[in-house]
C-alpha cells in the first residue's frame, strides 16, 4: 500500500524499547487491515471485522511473531493481550458523555497514560496501602468512640471505669 510509520514498542516484560517502520500491508474499507513490522519479534498484524447473527460484529485480531527467545513468544502474548484490553476500555471510557466519562479520561490522558508500568504499578500499590489506612483509621475512631460511650455511660449510671 505504501503508507508506512514508524513506532516505539515497549517491551514490559523484557524493558526494553525499540524502534520499527511498520508499513500498511492489506486495507479492505469497514473490514480488514494489516500491517507488515520490519525487524522485532512482532512480524504482521491484522484486524478483521465481520458481521454475524443480527447486528454482532465479530473482531479477529491476528499477530504472526518470529523469534528464536521461547521466553518472547511466551510473553508477547499475554503483553498483547492486555494491551488490546486496555485499548477496549479506553475506547469505552471515550464515548462516554458528560462529568461522568471526562473527568476519568482527564486523568487517563494527564496522569496514568504517563506513567510507565512501574510508576503504575507503585501507584496501586500507594492506593491500596492507603486505602488500608484509611479503613483503620475509622475503625479506630469507631473504637474510640465506643469506648468513651461506654465510659459516660458507666459514669451516669454510677460506676466506674
């Protein structure tokens, strides 16, 4: 076809980064595309839209790999795999209108996007930590209060703690 681009591919599982010209192979408008990857592991990739039953449609995605590491074939595609994940839900979270679906693409767009795959993954981890904290700063408040409760109470009955 003659349209090429050239990309970085991220590897997360190797960290590494490189750099490929990937040229337009096959274009069938509203059906197929494929693209020809010159050097990598990643050799073509295709996408295939079909109609089914009723008004489905049916996505194939295709992905050819040629590399003599059994360690890249077994990862790329697990990497793949939730890279088109994140692509769908991203593609979701773009349709939605109004405060409800920009203020989550704002910070996709601004923030994570940005973030490499450790900077995430240390993000989550301080989300979780905190989240935790939080939980067991209210429980201990609700202790608190439970217990001066009880102490006012033993108090206006007569006893004491």
């Amino acid at each position: 076809m003659g349209i090429s681009y050239e990309v970085v591919l991220e590897s997360y599982a190797k960290r590494i980064s490189e750099n490929h010209l990937i040229k337009v192979k096959e274009v069938i408008p509203w059906q197929q595309i494929t693209w020809h990857v010159e050097g990598g592991l990643l050799r073509e990739v295709s996408f295939k839209v079909e109609r089914t039953e009723g008004s489905n449609l049916r996505l194939t995605q295709q992905f050819f790999y040629e590399a003599d590491d059994s360690g890249l074939i077994t990862t790329a595609p697990s990497e793949l795999s939730a890279w088109l994940k994140s692509i769908g839900e991203y593609s979701k979270l773009s349709e939605k209108r109004g405060v409800r679906g920009r203020v989550p693409k704002f910070f996709m767009d601004k923030v994570w996007l940005r973030l490499t795959l450790p900077e995430r993954k240390i993000a989550l981890i301080i989300v979780g930590i905190s989240a935790i904290e939080l939980f067991l700063l209210i429980l201990l408040v609700l202790a608190w209060n439970l217990y001066k409760g009880l102490v006012l109470t033993q108090k206006f009955l007569g006893g004491g703690l």
